[in-house]
C-alpha cells in the first residue's frame, strides 16, 4: 500500500472514530442502583439524580441530589485531568480528537 492510500485510510478512520463520538456524546444513559437513578450525557455530565427514599424530607432529598450531582461532576473532571496528564507525553503530536 503507498503512502497515500494509507493517508486516505487514515483519514477515513478518523472521520468514523469522530462521527461514533458526536453520536455518543448526543446520548443519554441511565445508571440505577436500588434507591437511585442517575441520567448522563455521553460527554459523562450528569443530567438528573433520583433518589426514591421515603426517609428523607422533601427539602433534604433537593438539597441531596444536588450535592451529589456537584461531586460526581467534579470527580469526573478530575479523571478527565489526571487522564491527559498521563496520556499527554504518549499524544504529542497526534492529531486532536484523536483519542
């Protein structure tokens, strides 16, 4: 195969590897354990929390949700930071998106 036939493969590659992101991140996933229901964009932000528990006031279920939504999402940029952190010095000069 010459050069430009593996170029163009390449290209081909990168395009469908963009095109299975954008549809991914255009999904909604849903996580459940016994008492809680979490909705996520396929970006990983959380959506929604449910919690079915009818041990905790209305006002503390609120308050609850929100908090736990803050700290999921702030977990998930921490994975997100150390994992470029740690993939960078192998990505260097790969095209963005790439991975």
């Amino acid at each position: 195969m010459n050069m430009q036939a593996m170029l163009k493969q390449a290209q081909k590659m990168q395009r469908g590897l963009m095109e299975a992101q954008k549809e991914i991140e255009a999904m909604e996933f849903e996580g459940k354990s016994s008492i809680v229901t979490v909705k996520m964009t396929g970006k990983k932000e959380i959506k929604s929390i449910s919690i079915d528990s009818e041990s905790i006031e209305k006002d503390e279920m609120e308050m609850l949700e929100d908090m736990i939504i803050v700290a999921i999402n702030d977990a998930m940029k921490k994975v997100d930071k150390t994992t470029e952190e740690k993939m960078g010095p192998y990505t260097k000069g790969l095209p963005a998106g790439l991975f």
